[in-house]
C-alpha cells in the first residue's frame, strides 16, 4: 500500500521508516502494520506533505513515551513533542486556509516548526539521550519535510 505514495522524490520512504518508530527493539506484526496503514485512509494519496508530516508526528510522540519512560527526559522531549507534531497540525491548517495569504502563513510556521525539530533532535543526540542510529531517520525526515515545505513555498512565491 505505501509503495503508491512514491512520486520519485528523492527522499527517505516514512511509510517504511514509520512502522520502525524509534529502534529496531519495536517489532511490528502484520495486524499492527495493517492498523498503521489505516490511519492513512482518511488523507489524500496525492498530498505528500500531508501524509508524511502525519507519519512523523506519531514517530514524534512514540519517541516522546521512549524518552519519558525508558531515559526520564522531559523537558527535551516535551519540547520536541510541541514542536514535532505542531508540523502536522500546521498542514492541515494550510490546507483548510480560506486564501493563498492563510495557506503560506500555515505553511511558515510548519517549516519553522520543522526546523526547531530538527534542533531538538540534534540536541538530544549530542546529549546522548538519542543514540546517532536513533536520531539518524529522525532527521533524514525532517530533513525531509523541510525540503519539501520548502519546495512549496517556494512555488507559490514564484507563481
């Protein structure tokens, strides 16, 4: 199912990352992937954005319960956790905006909040609350994000 959502970005695959969550300690059996891939039937399989700005928020909060409950950080988390999932939200703001002006402004604040995400998780990786291969598809995926909001925006800029 997730196969059709490439459009030959060059990019990570979230949909394959995403049943991974956090670490390679999380093993999904097929009812469990089989219940990821619904929560993506209510969205658009032409909205990139939409969906993997969907699939990082619930990384996001499955590494919020990691970090709370297996290494007792909160504060850290806390803020990746608003920020992180404030991306998402962002995205479905843009797309119910009632102007272009209301879609770019939604747009913004998710890139900013993409880019204090990509703050965060560089910042518990470097205090070793994140190992580098836990970080590592965490911000190949913002990364991610961020160039493809970015790419949107500029778009609408130069049309």
């Amino acid at each position: 199912m997730f196969e059709e959502f490439n459009y030959e970005l060059e990019i990570t695959n979230y949909e394959t990352s995403m049943l991974k969550i956090l670490s390679a300690k999380e093993v999904f059996n097929s009812e469990q992937q089989v219940t990821i891939e619904n929560k993506y039937k209510h969205m658009k399989k032409d909205n990139i954005v939409q969906i993997k700005s969907y699939a990082f928020s619930i990384r996001i909060v499955n590494l919020y319960k990691y970090l709370s409950q297996e290494k007792r950080e909160f504060i850290l988390s806390k803020q990746l956790l608003r920020s992180g999932t404030s991306i998402g939200a962002n995205i479905e703001e843009a797309i119910g905006g009632q102007s272009r002006k209301d879609f770019f402004a939604k747009l913004t604040i998710s890139y900013k909040e993409a880019r204090e995400s990509h703050y965060w998780i560089r910042l518990l990786r470097d205090t070793d609350y994140l190992s580098i291969e836990e970080a590592s598809g965490l911000i190949d995926d913002v990364e991610e994000l961020l160039k493809i909001i970015g790419s949107i925006q500029k778009s609408i800029r130069n049309s």
